[in-house]
DNA sequence: CTAAACTCCAACTGTTCAGTTGGAAATGAA
DNA sequence: TTCATTTCCAACTGAACAGTTGGAGTTTAG
C-alpha cells in the first residue's frame, strides 16, 4: 500500500483525542483508538511508545491548539470579560480540551505535568499582563493578579468541566442558554476585576 | 470467625472511597479495593452488587456528610462569601469528594446522576436562598440567582479540582497559602454579589 | 536489479480484570 | 443436637487488555 506515514500518524492522534476525552488515560483502550483511525495498534507503539505517551501527545497537540486559537495579547487583560468570553467560546465549540485536561486534573499528583515549562510560561505571562493591568488601573489591585486570573479561569471553565452540577443548578432557570451564560460570564467577570459598569 | 456485616460493608466503603477517588470508577481496581478493605472481594458483589454500584454508594455516602457538614440555611446566602469559605475548609480537611464529584463529571454523559433528586433539591433550596438575599437587597440583582451561585461553587472549588493549572498559575506568587486563597476567595465572592466593602 | 530500510499487518504473549462458583465456617432456629 | 441460613473465602471463568513478534509489502539507495 502507499505509505503515508505523516497521515497514519494524525488519524492515530485525532482517533486518541475521541478515545481520551471520552474515557480519559486509564478508561481508554488502545485497540479502540486504532479501530476508530482505522490503523493497526502496532502503529501505536511505533510512534507514541505507550498508551500514556500518546495521551500526551494528545495533550501537547490539543494545548497547542488552544494558544493558538486564544492568544494573549496586552489588550486582554485591559478587558477580562471579553477574554472569558473567548475563551468561553472556543470550549464550547471545541469541549474535547477541559474533558482531557479535567482527566489530566484526576491524575496521579505524581505525574509529570504535560507541557508544563510552556505552559508555566504562558501562564506567567497572563497573569503579568494582569498584573500590569491592575497598575494601569484597569483591574482593581486586590486581591493579586493570580488570584484574580484563577477565578477569571475558575469561572470560565466551570460550566463545561462540571457538567452534572450545571444541570441541577441550573434546572430552575429557564432562560438559561449558553448565551446568557457567557453574558453572564462576562458580567461576573467585569465584576471581578472591578470594570466600572458593575459598580453599583 | 464473628461476624460483623456492617463492619464488613463499611470496610468496603471506606477503602472504595479511596481507590475511587485516586482512580475514578473506570481506572479503580476491585481486588484493590478488597485488599485494602481486608476483606475477600467477592463481599463486594454480594453488598454493592457491581463495581459501578460500588462507585455509585461510594458518591452517596460521601455527599451526605457533605450536606451533613456544611448545611444550607437562609443566613448563608447573606454572606456568601462566608459560606464559600465554609465550603473550602471541607474541601481543604477533605479532598475526596471533589475529586469523585470530578470523576463523576467525566463520566459518559448519559450516565444517571448519583441522587440527582436530592441534590437538584438541594441546590435549588441554595439558588433560591441567594435569589431571597438579592430581594432582600444583600446581593445584587444581575446576573440571575442561578448564575451568582454557580460561579461561587466554580471559584470554590477550582483549587481543589485543576491542581496542575494551580501550580503552573501560583508558581510565580509566594505569598500563596491556603489561607491567602481562602481569604481572595471571599473577598472576589464579595464582590460578586456586590457586598459592600467591595464597592471601589 | 537487488538488498536494506521502512511501514504496516495479523496473530500472539503474558497479564489483568470483573464477576462467579463451590464450599468452609459461623450463627441461629427448632 | 441438628439442620437451615448466612457470611465469608480461595479458586475459578471468560473476557479483555497493553504491548510484542514475525513477516508481508513498499520504498529507497546503491
């Protein structure tokens, strides 16, 4: 057969995202990912190594997708609610992404964290641009940016990475659609961060 | 050998409650389970009736000395920055529950929820409770009660259910201690819902 | 054209797993 | 004391599982 080694590969990594999301890295069965790529499972180890290898190039792979659709410029941080909102949006068109990282969080607290000098990184670098929003008066200055960006990340996620405490929550509101929720995300979000239209 | 039924039972739950919570109900291991019980695993079957029955006695329990320890009452939701600080301190002294609530979360989303009757009852006392407070005028009015709550659960508990994003975040924070995070917790749910000494 | 290297496969290995069975030991009722 | 019932156990069953092996087929280099 012709070889397409680059595609074998992306169909074993796309049938992994599926597989992983679903089942998370213990519940997921490797003969599973290669029957939905429509691959041998040999090829598997051929190029992952190991079933917890390919879970993180599953999560190396997805992360890299999220900071590129989500990047972090300065302006951001001059308007958190719009930030949460973005990022609101992408998880909700895109929820294979909290599902590995909620499965990621549910790890051994021994295991090495995926991507974790970048991602540190890219984390510092939120919440200095936090920071300095809180110095340009942007952000009100307490409590500290990290705390600040924990909630703002808090928040956000919450409705997708709690999905069972949503529905009974929110089974008394009838208004609620994913629409009023990043409205109200947004909302609470400015709130947060002391943006002057929630000063009551 | 004397018998001790419940004895035996609740040696199951206890040690189910922590290979559960580590392992999730996919990942947890039922000879463990017994191994750690002291008890012969077939006791499992004849009590629980299977492993996900097991996993769903397990969430029962668990989430009864929760409401057990930190019970509603119409006074919480006029400090609800408080309360949320209640909530951290269970979570904090015992870390089990948010975990299996996270396994829970992740389950294959047509899966019943464990007491969902009594829970649904349970969060629609505590939204309609935030709903009085913002009659009262002691919590603002916008967003929806249902919206206000579900964010003061999301802040509350992200500490304990995205441990790797915690480290990544906080790593550049050393004044960060459970303390301080208790205290920025209630201070930002002040702020949600508009307390007072918030207003800048 | 040939041989080496590479990609891919079906079948396999050794182990693990949830759940079950046949029976031992203890308890309780008659 | 005897028998029925209950609790508990070690070993088992059937299936599933991660990972490996031997080799077929394709591509590439000489």
């Amino acid at each position: 057969m012709a070889w397409d080694t680059e595609r074998t590969r992306q169909l074993l990594l796309d049938a992994a995202v599926i597989e992983f999301a679903a089942h998370g890295p213990e519940g997921a069965r490797i003969n599973r990912v290669a029957a939905t790529a429509g691959v041998n499972k040999e090829r598997i180890y051929q190029y992952f190594g190991s079933k917890q290898k390919l879970f993180v190039a599953v999560l190396e792979a997805e992360l890299a997708k999220l900071a590129e659709a989500v990047p972090l410029t300065p302006t951001q941080a001059m308007d958190l609610g719009d930030y949460a909102g973005q990022v609101y949006d992408y998880h909700l068109s895109y929820p294979h992404l909290l599902r590995l990282m909620s499965w990621e969080a549910l790890q051994d607290p021994g295991t090495e964290i995926v991507a974790e000098s970048e991602r540190a990184a890219h984390y510092a670098d939120k919440v200095a641009a936090v920071s300095a929003a809180q110095k340009q008066g942007a952000v009100v200055v307490d409590p500290a940016a990290a705390y600040l960006f924990s909630a703002v990340m808090a928040i956000t996620t919450w409705w997708f990475t709690s999905p069972q405490l949503v529905s009974m929550i929110m089974a008394g509101t009838p208004e609620d659609t994913p629409a009023n929720r990043r409205a109200s995300l947004m909302q609470l979000v400015g709130r947060l961060v002391g943006a002057s239209n929630t000063v009551r």
